[in-house]
C-alpha cells in the first residue's frame, strides 16, 4: 500500500523524468546547471514555524542567521561558493512587525556576511504560522562538484564538524532546560561551513560528500545508497562537542542518540581515498580550526554497520520523519 513520505514524493516526481543532459536534478544536495566549465549549484529549502522553530526559542535575527545558512550549507556539501538568494516570505497578521523588521535586518546582514546577494523572493500572507522558503544559488567549477555518488569501497569516511549539538540544544529547549546556551545556538542558529566546503570541493582525494541536516544516520545512507556502496560507522569516534558531554544529565536521551539521528548540524560528511587521507587532514588544519574525524570507512557489502569498541551496535533509535514513515 502507498503511503505517505518524502522519498514517496521525491520517487514520485523523479520518476519517468528525463532531463536535457548538462542538468542534474532531484537526488543531490542542490540540482547541478553545467555552462561549460561553470556550473550554478541551486538548492531549495523551507522553514515552518512550530515544524522547524518556535518564535519564542530565539531571536530574528537567530532565524535569520538558520534560513540563510540551512540553503548555504547544501552549496557547500556540493563543493560550490554561493552567490544569490531568492527569499520567500508567509507572513501571519500576528507576526509583530519590529520582529519581522529586525528578522530583514538580520537577513540583510547575514547576506552581506556571507558575500552573497539577496536578488529576489515572495511574499504572501500565512493564514497560520511565519513560514521562511528560500532558494540559493552558487556556482562551481565542473571538477570541482561533489555528489552523494562518488565513494568507493575502501574509501575513508569523515565528518566536519561537531555531531548530535544542534539536536541535544532542541531537546533542552522543548524541555525547558535552563543553562548549555552553546548547544540551544548550535540549534537556532547553525553556520554552513562555506569555505571548508568549497575547499573540499578543490580537492581530488574528496569522492564524495553531503551535509548533515537529518542525522548522521540517515545522511550516511543516503551517501551510500547514491554511491552504491556500504559503510562501517565507528561510534567511539563521532565527534561530541565538549558543551554535548556536559550536558548528558540534563538530556532525554544520550549524546550518542543525538549524535546519530539528531538532526540540523549542518557538518559535512564526506569520503576520502585511503592513501590521500594523511595529506587532506594535514593540510585542512593547515587552513582551517574545525573538528576533521574519520569516522568510518566504506564497504563492497552493501548496508550501513554500527561498530561499538569493534563490536555490532544496534541503533534502535528512531530518526525524525515528517510524515511519521519507517526509515
Ligand atoms: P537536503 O536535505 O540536502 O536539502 P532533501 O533530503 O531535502 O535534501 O531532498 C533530497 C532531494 O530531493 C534534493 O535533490 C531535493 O531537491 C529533492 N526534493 C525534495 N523535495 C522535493 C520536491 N517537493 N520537489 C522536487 N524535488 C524535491
Ligand atoms: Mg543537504
């Protein structure tokens, strides 16, 4: 029986859909347009109020900062730089205006902080709830792309980035928990990793990447399921932030669950060829101060593996799901 999920829609929509050949569609973190060499990167995301935040949690300017960088962050995944957005806007009459005049205020900054150029949009009015739609655009260099696709059996998988933060800071906030403030912004207000993702674009040793906006878990079923290929995950290495071990009292459930299936921390997971790892990491520190862990490494044997002290590990957690579906 059909029922109802989103990879019910994106099978639906991408099925029996033929595309002229120098675009690359549903499937990926953006749709990919080749011009010759350059390519435009576009990517779409939405934020609803009371799905993705609650007014009450942060500032404007907080949710400015998350709708800007939640779409910038899926040009980074693809190894681009991004260069424009489109902002849609469903206002509600209870929206009060200096919350939605200091929401553009902060937009306006944010855009100008991430060099990119705000160049059009929608706005209506929501008959329930502020809901955010915004399109961003980038560009890259055809060499430069990176898609779920590209990994290989033996390759070594890694994550940028801290993982399970922005999930433990929602559970704090929607339990009312006072005090580990740096885990509640790692929720309402995340940074793509911009610059790192358009570095890991240049490099040959990346074959393939994505950025962690639905859980580890999830997101490295995807990568493997788009590359063909299987994944051992070591758990002992994801990296917790020190703010997520402090905070395991006060949490419903431990780092690790936040960590697997926790969604919005915006990291990038990505695979490397084994004999380049050592140079690649060396030479990221070089450039830049973030977290880089091998967490893992990809199989012929197709299906994800969770090792635990290199033994099995069952996750009998259940990942977030708009539409209630198994995943
Ligand atoms: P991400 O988490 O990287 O934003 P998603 O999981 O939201 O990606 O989407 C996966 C793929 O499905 C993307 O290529 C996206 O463009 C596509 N997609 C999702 N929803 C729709 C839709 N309603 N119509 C067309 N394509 C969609
Ligand atoms: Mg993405």
């Amino acid at each position: 029986m059909k029922k109802l999920s989103e990879q019910y829609i994106i099978d639906y929509l991408s099925s029996d859909t033929t595309l002229p050949s120098n675009i690359i569609g549903i499937g990926d973190d953006t749709a990919v347009i080749e011009r010759d060499t350059n390519c435009e990167l576009i990517t779409k995301d939405l934020l609803i109020e009371d799905q993705h935040f609650r007014l009450r949690y942060g500032s404007p300017a907080q949710l400015a900062r998350k709708a800007l960088h939640v779409n910038l962050s899926d040009i980074a995944a693809m190894g681009g730089t991004p260069l424009a957005i489109l902002l849609g806007l469903s206002i509600p009459l209870t929206l009060p205006l200096d919350y939605l005049t200091s929401f553009l205020t902060a937009f306006k900054e944010e855009c100008n902080k991430a060099n990119v150029h705000l160049i059009g949009g929608d706005t209506t009015h929501s008959p329930q709830g502020f809901i955010i739609s915004i399109t961003a655009i980038g560009q890259a260099d055809k060499t430069h792309i990176k898609y779920r696709s590209g990994a290989t059996e033996k390759n070594v998988l890694c994550l940028l980035g801290y993982a399970g933060d922005a999930h433990a800071g929602l559970l704090l906030l929607e339990n009312n928990q006072p005090d580990c403030q740096p885990l509640k912004d790692a929720f309402l207000a995340p940074t793509a990793l911009i610059e790192e993702g358009a570095w890991l674009g240049k490099q040959t040793a990346v074959t393939a990447m994505l950025d962690t906006s639905d859980g580890i878990y999830l997101d490295l079923k995807r990568l493997s399921a788009a590359s063909q290929v299987g994944a051992i995950l070591n758990i002992d290495t994801l990296p917790l932030s020190p703010s997520l071990s402090q905070a395991s009292e006060a949490l419903p459930v431990s780092p690790i669950e936040c960590a697997l299936i926790g969604g919005e921390d915006y990291g990038l997971l990505f695979t490397v060829q084994a004999t380049e790892l050592k140079a690649l990491k060396e030479s990221f520190s070089r450039h830049f101060n973030i977290p880089f862990t091998v967490i893992g490494v990809m199989t012929q044997q197709p299906g994800l593996v969770l090792q635990q002290n290199n033994k099995p590990f069952e996750c009998h957690y259940q990942p977030f799901s708009h539409f209630h579906e198994e995943q």
